[in-house]
C-alpha cells in the first residue's frame, strides 16, 4: 500500500483478498487488510491523520446510509 488509501481502494483491496478464502478457509480478509494498514502506519507510509479521514468518510458515510 504505497499510495494513500481512498474507501474505494480498500474496498477493491478488499475484494482482491476474498477470493483467497477458497484456498485457506482460515483466511480473514479484513483481518488482512487491517495487518496492511498497520504495517503501513508502522512503515511512516501511512499516517493516523490519513488513517483518521478515512474513518471520519466512513462514518459520514454510514449515517448517511441509515
């Protein structure tokens, strides 16, 4: 994950590990994703301000929903 994340391009990260499921059932792909961020908060790739927006979006996005 190089470039800053957008909801979109986690969803899309998101349906790029499923699939992996089939081979190893024990695969968690949000627990993946989540290792990938935290790696990249880990590596200075991803700052928690970043981080902090796409949860903010996420949120926004959620009440909107309802």
């Amino acid at each position: 994950m190089t470039d800053v994340p957008t909801i979109r391009s986690l969803e899309e990260r998101l349906q790029e590990l499923h699939p992996l499921t089939a081979q190893t059932p024990l695969f968690n792909p949000v627990f993946q994703l989540g290792l990938e961020l935290s790696r990249g908060l880990e590596s200075g790739t991803l700052s928690l301000d970043t981080l902090g927006g796409l949860v903010a979006e996420l949120e926004c996005e959620s009440l909107q929903d309802r």
